[in-house]
C-alpha cells in the first residue's frame, strides 16, 4: 500500500499521473475508509445540553467507489468528514482512512484524503498556481514531486494559472478547490456539497472532472442534498439519521427495498369520480388520469387491471412510476418518526 503522504513523480502530464497509482479496487480489497462504534458528544454548556452528533457508526466505503453520504441537516454528516480530516476528535470508537488507524497513524491518514469544501474559501489575492504551490507545501510535497502544473491542466485551469484567483468564475474556483485537494495525490477525494448553490451547467462541468478522478482509480465521497444527482452518480449510498446508518447498501438495491410503486392509467373515456378497486387506492387526478399505488411484493398489475375492467373501465394508456432514491430518503428520515 503506498504512503499518501508523499508525492510521486511523474512520468507524463495527464490525469492520471496526478493520482496514486494504486489498483482498482476488488471485492477482496480492504475499505478506503473504515469506521466501528465512531460515537461523538459534543460537549455542553449551562445554557445548551450535550449533543451525541454520532452514535456509534459501523460504516465501510469501498475503495475505487463513488459513495454517497446522505442526511437531513444536522444528522452528523458534517462530523463524521471532520473526523477523518483531523479536525473533529472523536469520543470514542475506530477510525481507518486507507488503512490508516486515525489515532496511530493521524498524519498518513489525512494526507490520504483531500477535502472539497461546501464554501469557496480562497485567499483571491494569490493565482491558482501559486494556491497549489502553498497547499503542496502545507502538506509537506518537495518541490521536485510537486506536479502544479500537471493538476492545473487535468482540470481545464492552465490558460488561468497566473491569474488572480478572483477574475476566475464561479466554475473554475470549483474546479481550484479540486485541484487544491489532490495536490498531495490522495487515494480519496471528500466532495462535501459540491454543486450547492451552482447552475446546470457548473454541475455538469466539475462532475466530468471529479468522473476523470474516478475513473482514474480515486475513490469518491460525496454528500448532496440533489438526491438525483446521488442516484445517478454513486454505485453504493449510506443514510445517516440522527447520529446513525439507517441504510447503507449498492444505489440499485437500497432504491428497490422501498416496495411501492404507482400504476398510471388514462382511460379510454373520462371518469366523473374515481373508481372503487379494493383493497388499492385509485385517486382521479385533474387531467383524467389515475393514480394507483401498490405494493409489487404483495400485488400484480394483472390483478389491478382485471379490477378496473371489473368497474367497466377500459384502458388507453398506463405506465408505472418506481420509486427513487428520494422516496427511500424520507422514507427512512423525515418519516420514520425516530
């Protein structure tokens, strides 16, 4: 396994001579990061009670993964990456960051992880090629490994290295934070809310980046509040809720373990009210439509539709809405009553 916290060199100018040159990862391969029984109780005050943020997390992201972190605000998303960058200490439990103990080994196991921050945070006084000499050399990197303008480059900012860091846009400052983050050539990238608060077009650009990074071998942690942008992007995605992991499964799996779906139909002729089709629901929508909720593992829409044609209702069109990941995120949050 190599050291993090060092620099290599490089052979070339790409993407992937930016990263280390670890192998994809296999099923057999030990977690990128690895956390048991992580608990934290931020302390009190005589005005305000202890508040246990992390409640004894048992939680395994999978190298070479794109995984997503998900919450409501204050589920102790936020804490758990502040452990794992050292700037949170936990109360109790283990950590592992690349197989990295954080309390034996703190310095290799943050230099194995880069931090993309929520904020744009920069001093806009100094260009992104002098940003990235003071980050490499923050972490340590000589300067005969530092690779500055390789990183610039793989990130579309060579045409911007010498100007200040405030005539950049909005996008290319997204991308410096990237760039800022690999500059000691983490095996992981942290993308905490990447994409809050930008447009379409931003979003699409720094995903085609960060998807480069990927595919080059590093392993991706993402937290979003776009849970679209969460199904689409991640192949595993744990839940956290009030201080727990309440799911944690491949993005497929844990969409489909919400067993509910909806049963669109449009009749050949419209319906004054909605038809009864017990024991399902049908609910008469303003443009004609039904709407028919069930539940797959327990019902077929054979036996739907010989209801409907039952109540002397014949069909022209229908189709089934699944549920998505946002289903089984207030499924397992807002609705779960815990």
């Amino acid at each position: 396994m190599p050291d993090p916290s060092r620099a290599g060199s490089a052979s070339h100018m790409n993407l992937q001579s930016i990263i280390p040159e670890n192998e994809k990862a296999t099923p057999l391969a030990p977690p990128a990061i690895s956390a048991r029984g992580l608990k934290k109780t931020y302390a009190g005050s005589k005005k305000m009670a202890p508040k246990e943020a992390l409640k004894g997390i048992d939680l395994d992201i999978p190298q070479g993964s794109i995984f997503g972190l998900l919450g409501p605000n204050g589920a102790g998303k936020s804490t758990f990456i502040n452990i794992l960058a050292g700037l949170v200490t936990k109360s109790s439990g283990s950590v592992s960051v690349w197989g990295f103990d954080i309390d034996r080994n703190p310095r290799q196991a943050r230099a194995a992880i880069g931090v993309v921050p929520q904020e744009i945070s920069m001093d806009v006084f100094f260009t992104p090629k002098e940003a990235l000499e003071i980050q490499a050399g923050l972490y340590g990197v000589p300067k005969s490994e530092r690779q500055t303008d390789e990183i610039l480059a793989a990130l579309g900012l060579a045409d911007k290295a010498n100007a200040y860091v405030r005539q950049l846009s909005g996008g290319m400052k997204r991308r410096l934070l990237v760039a800022k983050a690999m500059v000691h050539r983490p095996p992981i990238l942290i993308l905490d809310e990447p994409t809050a608060g930008v447009d379409i077009e931003l979003r699409k650009q720094l995903w085609e980046h960060v998807l480069k990074l990927h595919k080059a071998g590093v392993t991706v942690v993402l937290t979003t509040h776009y849970l679209e942008e969460a199904e689409e992007l991640c192949d595993r995605i744990a839940i956290i809720h009030n201080g727990e992991v309440v799911a944690c499964e491949p993005t497929e799996k844990l969409v489909a373990s919400l067993d509910n779906k909806t049963l669109v139909v449009t009749p050949l002729e419209p319906l004054a009210a909605a038809p009864d089709l017990a024991p399902y629901t049908a609910e008469l929508k303003s443009d004609g439509r039904l709407f028919i909720p069930y539940h797959p593992s327990k019902a077929q829409v054979g036996d739907i539709l010989e209801r409907l044609g039952a109540a002397s209702i014949k069909v022209r069109d229908l189709t089934t809405v699944e549920s998505d990941l946002e289903d089984v995120f207030l499924e397992l949050t807002y609705r779960s009553g815990r």
